[in-house]
C-alpha cells in the first residue's frame, strides 16, 4: 500500500503531466488553425486569379477576331495610300491636263 504523501505526489505529479499535455495539445490545435486559416487564403488567392486567367481565356477568340479585322484594315489602308501616291504623282506631272478638266 502506498502512503498518502506517495499519492499525493502520484497526484501531483499527474495534473502537472494533465497541464503540460493540455497546454502542448492548446498550441497544436492553435497551430493547426493558423494553418488552415493561410489555406483558405491562398485557396482564395488562387480562385480569384483562376477567374482572372478563365476571363482572359475567353477573350483569346475576340483577340483572333481583331487580328483578322486589323489585317483587312491594313490591306484597306495600303490600297489608300496607294491611291494617295497616284494622285500626287499625276498631280505634279498634270496640273490642269485636258483629261482632269473634261472631267469635273
């Protein structure tokens, strides 16, 4: 049989080792939950660039749209200037030529 300071201290010694356990188990869960919290961050983090990257996606084909109206913009510009280029070169050869002025 055990004397009774041998159980108090049994008993002592078992909250102090309750204490220690429970203050370990408070920092890991607390740990755990600063954890979790910078997961769901991130997670968000990366959903809301997710939308980002989805939303420009869509507009790829819009980009490929304004590529080919670009283009023919282009070629019209070209034709324009083409003409521009005529017209000044028959303008400083043929001021007032008979062609030009049978024609207005």
């Amino acid at each position: 049989m055990m004397s009774p300071r041998a159980v108090y201290t049994v008993w002592g010694v078992s909250l102090v080792v309750s204490v220690v356990v429970l203050v370990v188990v408070a920092v890991l869960l607390e740990l755990i939950r600063r954890t979790a919290r910078d997961i769901q961050t991130t997670v968000g983090d990366i959903w809301t660039a997710g939308k980002s990257v989805a939303n420009n996606t869509i507009h790829i084909a819009l980009l490929h749209r304004t590529n080919f109206f670009g283009g023919r913009i282009l070629d019209a510009a070209t034709g324009i200037l083409g003409a521009a280029s005529a017209i000044r070169a028959h303008a400083q050869q043929c001021p007032r030529c008979p062609s030009c002025a049978a024609r207005r």
